[in-house]
C-alpha cells in the first residue's frame, strides 16, 4: 500500500523560501541516494502485500496472478519516469502540486494544483482506509469469533485513536518512521522464509485450463483487475519526489532512487507472492471461508511454523497497519493545509492548533473520510475500495502529469533538465495505456459499484468548489492569472527553496529565488 503523503522534518510553519513563513531559513538538501530510496520503499510496502494476494489470485483465477506484480511493476517503472523528469527538473517540495502549477498556471490558472488537492483529500484517506480493513481482517485472525458488527466497531476505534493521537501533535516521526520500516521489514522476511522453508513447485507454477488464453476478454478484464491491484501495491515509489527541496543533487539522485526502489519492491513482492504460492493452495484463497482468503500470511505461518509463529507474525501485521494509517494520516492532514497556506485551497485549512500546532481541519476531514471508507470497504469489498481511490487519483494526478511532462517541455523549453526521460515519449505513452486501462475497465471489475462515475462526479464537484473559491479570492476567472517561473531561472539548487509549501512536505510558503513571477492581465473578450 501506499503510504501516505512524504514527510517533511519542517514543523507546520517552517517555511521553506523567503516569502513569509513562520520562521526557518529553508529545506536543507541532506538527503542522498541511499536515504531517498528507503523513503520511497517505506512507503511502497505497508500491509498491502500481505492483504492483496488473495485479490491478485482471483482478479487472474490462479496462480498465474504473479503477473499482476509484474504488470504493475511496469505500470510503475514507466510512470517513475515521468516523476523523474518532473521532478529532476521543479525539485520543490510537493511533487504533483508543484508540477501541474508550473505546467497549467498558463490556461487555467490555479484550478490543476487546487483539484489535486481536492482528490488527495479523498485518495489519501481511501488509502489510509485499505489499510484499516487489511487491520481487521488479520485480526480476526487471532479473534476468530469476532462478529461483522464487532470488526466494524474495532476499525472505526482505531481510526478516531489515531487522530486522537495525531490530535496531541507529534515528535520523533523520523524514529516512529523508522520502526514502522523495520517491524514491517520483519514481517515480510519471515513470511518469505517460512515460505521457502517448505515451498511446493507444484502448487506454485500449476496453472489451471486457459490460464493464458489472450484472446479471452475474462483474462484482459482479469488483467485491468491485477494491475489495479499492482500500482496499489507500488505506490509510494514518487514519496522522495515529493521532499525534492531537501534531496541532494535531485538530478541524479531522483530518477535512481525511483527505479533502484520500484526493482526492490518487486524482487520483494515476487519472492512474497511465489513463496506464498508454493505454501497455500490457491483455491483456499478464494474461499471467503478460508483463513487464506482474509489473513494469508497468517496462513503460511501456520501452515510451515505453526500457530505460535502465525500468532506472532500476526501481531507484527497489525502493528504494521496500525503505524502506516497513523504516519499516513500525519502526512495527508498537511496536504490542504500547505495549500491554504499558499493561497491555493479554502483559507480555514491553513489553521493550525494554537497549541500543539497541527492542521486541525485537514486532520479531522480525512479522519471523517478514512471512518467512510473503511465502512464502504467492509459493506463492500477490498477491491472495490482499491478501485474508488485510484479511478479518483488516475484523472487528476496520473494521467495530468504526462500531460504536465509534454506541456512543459514546450512552455518551457529553457528549463535546466539534468535528468530527460530515456527514449521519450515511449515510457509516456506505456504510461498513458496504462492507466486508461485501469480507468476503462474500473466499473467492470467493481460491477454495480460505479467507480468511473464517482471519480467524476467528485471532480465535476470539485470545479464547482474551485469556481466558488475563485470568486471569493478573485483570482482568474475572477482575475489575473498569476504566472510563476521560479525554476527557470533559479535551477535545480534554486529551487530548492523555491515553491515553499507542497502537499505532503513541510509546508513552508516561500516564492522562489530566481526565477519570474508576474500577473497576466486577462485578454479582452
């Protein structure tokens, strides 16, 4: 699962530029190569792997499931280009925020940076969500009485504790960061281990009839199901281009960092997925029923250890979920916060507590909407959930930055690019193909659910929104346009201390150092 948004070490009002934060000088660029890859993986494998296999088997109908890793490896790889360049290029903090403003503040001024914001506050605790469901389920594991009214009960708990916790203000997240990666990095090992320790060729590479009959359209709508579920599990592999005011050498570090973390996770998640392949029969998996279908490597334990072992492994998945729901809500309460603060959402998230000093509105909107997802999750199912947030996501953020990536190569052409994208435009259009797929084939997977026209419906709502906020604030098409070409002429270590305040970092407002700021007057009409 994707974790949440990327943390900043910057405090809410820190300021990152010269252009009115609370206090602070800037990002420091301290991190390298080895640190942005970790963030990244961090954030790339929470529970879901250990909560979507069993979804990954019956999108395919066996084994040959593996293939949705793969695909969604792909899918990742060709996507992490295009963040690359990005963010090679605009190395702000607040990746996707910084990249579609620099790219449509030509046309439609503000509305790209401020939609994003709208969908990330619904994706962001969809994502949080999975990972209270995926809760659940493991420990019902350990509670195997427990009732669907019980579960509900337990989840919605452990979402008000979190923000109850999150609610007292936070230290020590780096420390609390750090002991998420290892207790989650424990239990992927052991399960791993135990796995090999009594693998079973036979179950893991026996494929039923047609397993690969490419002219079925049950296996093409299979497929948009696995690759759905496989960006699910890779994203997170963007989380360090989100911090790129406080990368070093963003150029070089950036793009490595990217595809050295997206290769990891997939060595990972093959050697999990086999390996869990080799141990359980995949038939159990599709038994609602079946421990294997909730709790799978639960399962393996007990199958190869015993139950001692898959009571212990257990615990560590549910201490796994709980810290990525908790370090992914810290991060997501700061998204609107850092973009009222930039003029850029509703001027009330740009409120902080008068005392522990946390965005309280954004805080208490996404635990709302982590509490509504979980519930639409457990009335539903897993993959209808994972459906919803990235039909929500694919619009705004996923298929805007390839567009974002051509725009600016054409807007500006002068832009200091260190890294360009290998053989552009192939990975773009792999990209493109990609997500369209997921997209087109949303509401066949979710039948009934209507995932496509709830992404668009909340979008439509969400240029409504912007329509009303423009005209409060009288900015275009209430008023000028604003341009801002900070990078251009502050390049990549010019910018660090550029946009100041991003989704997902420390929210620092600063304008830029070097670059060209003005107001386009409207044209006559």
């Amino acid at each position: 699962m994707a974790g949440g948004p990327a943390l900043s070490k910057t405090p809410p009002g820190g300021g990152s530029g010269g252009g009115g934060g609370d206090g602070g000088g800037g990002f420091v660029r301290r991190i390298g190569l080895f640190q942005a890859t970790a963030i990244n993986m961090s954030q790339m494998c929470g529970i879901g792997p250990f909560v979507t296999i069993p979804l990954m088997v019956d999108a395919f109908g066996g084994p040959q499931a593996v293939i949705g890793f793969l695909a969604g490896a792909v899918l990742a790889l060709a996507d992490g280009l295009i963040w690359a360049e990005l963010g090679a290029s605009l190395p702000g903090a607040g990746g996707s925020y910084v990249y579609l403003r620099q790219a449509f503040q030509y046309r439609s001024g503000k509305l790209m940076p401020f939609l994003f914001v709208w969908t990330a506050m619904l994706f962001i605790p969809l994502i949080m969500s999975t990972g209270v469901v995926g809760l659940v389920q493991y420990l019902g594991y350990l509670w195997s009485g427990m009732t669907q009214t019980q579960g509900d009960l337990v989840g919605l708990g452990v979402i008000v504790l979190v923000v109850a916790l999150l609610w007292r203000g936070v230290e020590h997240i780096a420390k609390i960061t750090a002991v998420m990666w290892g207790v989650m990095i424990c239990s992927v090992v052991l399960v791993i281990a135990a796995a090999l320790s009594d693998f079973d060729a036979d179950k893991a590479f026996t494929y039923p009839a047609h397993a690969f009959d490419l002219g079925s359209g049950a296996f093409w709508t299979g497929f948009a199901a696995g690759l759905t579920i496989g960006i699910y599990d890779y994203l997170g592999y963007n989380t360090a281009a989100y911090m790129g005011a406080e990368i070093k050498d963003p150029g070089r570090t950036l793009p490595r960092a990217i595809v050295a973390s997206i290769l990891g996770i997939m060595g990972i998640y093959l050697l999990l997925q086999i390996g869990t392949l080799g141990v359980v029969d995949w038939h159990q998996m599709l038994d609602p029923n079946s421990v294997a279908s909730k709790s799978v490597a639960s399962a393996v334990l007990e199958e190869t250890w015993g139950k001692g072992a898959a009571d212990v492994v257990t615990v560590l998945i549910l201490v796994t979920a709980f810290a990525s729901v908790f370090a992914g809500l810290l991060g997501g309460s700061r998204v609107p916060y850092d973009a009222a603060r930039e003029r850029v959402f509703f001027r009330p998230y740009g409120t902080l507590h008068p005392r522990h000093r946390f965005p309280v509105l954004g805080l208490a909107t996404m635990g709302v909407v982590t509490a509504v997802g979980f519930l639409i999750g457990r009335h539903t199912d897993l993959a209808t959930l994972i459906q919803l947030l990235t039909t929500v996501m694919v619009i705004v953020q996923a298929l805007a930055q390839i567009l974002a990536l051509t725009v600016l190569r054409r807007r500006q052409p002068a832009l200091r690019r260190p890294y360009r994208m290998w053989l552009y435009p192939v990975p773009s259009l792999v990209a493109l193909v990609g997500w369209l797929v997921i997209y087109g084939y949303a509401d066949k997977n979710s039948p009934g659910r209507h995932p496509i026209e709830w992404s668009l419906a909340w979008v439509a709502a969400g240029c409504v929104a912007f329509v009303l906020w423009a005209r409060f604030e009288k900015v275009w098409p209430f008023g000028p346009k604003e341009i801002s070409e900070e990078y251009l002429g502050g390049g990549a270590q010019g910018a660090g201390a550029g946009t100041g305040a991003a989704p997902g970092t420390g929210p620092g407002t600063g304008t830029g150092t070097g670059g060209v700021t003005s107001v386009a007057p409207e044209p006559p009409s």
